[in-house]
C-alpha cells in the first residue's frame, strides 16, 4: 500500500505545483551533463586507437561514434538510477518517512502532466484571442518545427500532435516504471528521455552518436505507446468520443509514423477526433512530409487542442488507478 500511495502522492504532487522555477529540477542536471560529456565523447571517436578497436580506420568515424555514444545511457541511465536509490536508501536510514516523502517527490519531477496540459491550452487561449503571432511563440517553445508562418490549422496540429505524443512520455511511461522500480527506475527513465530529446536526432550532428540513446528511448517506451492507445480510447468513450474509431485509426495508422511508439497515442487520439495529423513539417528550413494519421472528417480547429489536453487528463487518470492498483496488489 505505500508504493501505491508513493505513487499516487507523486500524480498529485505534479498536478498541483508542476515544476516550480524555485526547485531545482533533476532534467537540468541531466543536461548540463549530456552537454558536458559531449565534447569528450567525440575527441574519443576520433582517436585511431579506438577506431581500430572499433573495429575499423579512418573510415570508420561513425561507427566509433555509435560505440562511444553508448556511454550516453550507462552514464545518464545508470548514474541516474544508482544516484536516486543511494539517496532513498540513506534517508531511509535516517527515517522511512523521509524516504517515502523523497521518493514521491522525485517521482513527480519525472512526470509532466500539469506542464503538457498548460502547454496545451495556453495556445489554445492564444488562438481562440485570434494571436496567431503570440501562438506560433507558443507552439515553438514545445515543437522542434518552424512555426513562423503556420496558420490556425496547422499549429493546431502541431498542439494536438505534441500533447499526443507526450502521454507517453510525460505521463505513462515515468508511471509505469514507479511501478516496477519505485523512484530510481522512474529517475532512469527521465535520464532516457532526456538523452533522446537531447541527441536523439536523426540529423548529420547525433545520427551517430545519439543513435544508442534514441534506441533506448525507443525500447524503453515500446510498451507504454502501445497501451496509451487503448487508454486515450477508452478515454475518447467516457467523453463521448468514437472509441471504435480510435482503435481502427491505431491499427490503420500508428505504424506509419516514422518513430516506432508516437503513431500510437497520435493516431488514437486523431481517430477519437475525426482529424488528420501528420503532413508537412519545417526545420530549420528543410521540408520534412509526414505520414498522415487519420481521416479528415473535419478541419482542424482550436477546440481540438482543449478536446485532446482532456483526453491526456482522462487518460492519464485511469492509467494511474490501474498503476496504484496494480502496486497495491504487488505488496
């Protein structure tokens, strides 16, 4: 019963204060050293010796920054996980309540449902203002997109998709893993999200070396996509949403995506809408097109935004109870 009221307390904990300015944030700490070890990393992939221990010469350069890259998750994933329960075990020594109060903090701090939700609907106030140049800013402080010249529709899509996408990773994935491991297990995962957001891109700068830290993210929440699309469905039938038609999208659709976990909870929720998502993207001035994920049943709107921060807030709830019961049941 306490790791289920640990993780309950922790839901309600990033509810209610998000993530105040005035705490420090573990994800800061993370990137400072993503950041720091970045230089060293490549200075190692261009050393001959361990190119050849690589198993290759001077051709070789992308191997060798795949292998060193590895370092990326044992560092952050590993001292991420060994960090956290070192510190719940010493405050459990001192008294288990510290512990306990420790842990549903950390815990908290790996989940961002309150921070997606209000991402969310502050570019749908924006747009329902008629701001389009105040919700383009918006949309680019959550989307690694152009947004300069979107028009309603497609910062819409840009919302929807981002909140979508990040049930996951926000919210079920950090949950699930306090199941199985308690604090230190959610605080790995935060490490490997954050590592993906940070060099997991497929891009001429990370291809090589954020490769083993896009993998891992990509294993870590091959579960937790697959169930957020029946959760955001049952989610679309308590708010009178086409439950049917939110699993057919998923089947349909979810693996047209080119990550292998986003089509799921992004097709979910474009089927419980009657919406399209996917199409063209800009970044940084290169087009990239999309696969689309749903039927166009109607236009894209600022209201769809408000419709799927709500289906996250459902959602997200019933996964909780499913996890807390699932704790209670495991002690």
């Amino acid at each position: 019963m306490i790791e289920a009221g640990i993780i309950a307390s922790a839901f309600i904990i990033d509810l209610a204060v998000g993530d105040p300015r005035a705490l420090p944030h573990p994800v800061v700490g993370m990137g400072y050293i993503i950041r720091k070890l970045e230089r060293p990393l490549r200075n190692l992939a261009n050393q001959r010796w361990f190119r050849k221990l690589c198993g290759g010469s001077g051709s070789s350069r992308g191997r060798a920054l795949k292998i060193a890259g590895v370092a990326y998750p044992i560092v952050l994933v590993g001292g991420s996980f060994a960090l956290t329960w070192l510190l719940i075990g010493l405050l459990f020594r001192l008294h288990p309540w510290l512990a306990y109060g420790m842990e549903a903090w950390l815990i908290s701090t790996t989940i961002a449902t309150r921070g997606l939700g209000d991402a969310g609907m502050d570019i749908y106030r924006l747009l329902k203002q008629r701001d389009l140049p105040k919700s383009r800013h918006a949309l680019s402080m959550i989307v690694g997109r152009d947004t300069d010249t979107l028009d309603e529709s497609e910062i819409t899509r840009g919302a929807v998709e981002t909140v979508a996408e990040n049930i996951v990773d926000a919210i079920l994935s950090p949950l699930l893993f306090a199941l199985i491991g308690g604090a230190p297990l959610a605080m790995a995962y935060r490490a490997a999200n954050t590592l993906d957001s940070m060099v997991g891109y497929k891009n001429d700068k990370y291809l090589d070396l954020g490769w083993a830290s896009a993998r891992f993210d990509d294993v870590a929440n091959f579960i937790p996509a697959r169930l957020s699309a029946l959760f955001i469905a049952i989610a679309a039938s308590m708010l009178r949403l086409p439950f049917k038609r939110s699993l057919r999208t998923v089947n349909r659709d979810a693996r047209l995506h080119p990550s292998p976990n986003s089509g799921f909870p992004e097709s979910a929720v474009a089927g419980a809408l009657g919406v399209q998502l996917g199409g063209l993207n800009y970044y940084k001035g290169v087009a990239s097109d999309r696969a689309r994920m749903g039927e166009p049943l109607q236009p894209l709107k600022a209201d769809h935004i408000r419709l799927t921060v709500r289906l996250m807030y459902v959602s997200s709830t019933l996964f909780l109870v499913l996890i807390v019961v699932a704790a209670a049941l495991l002690n």
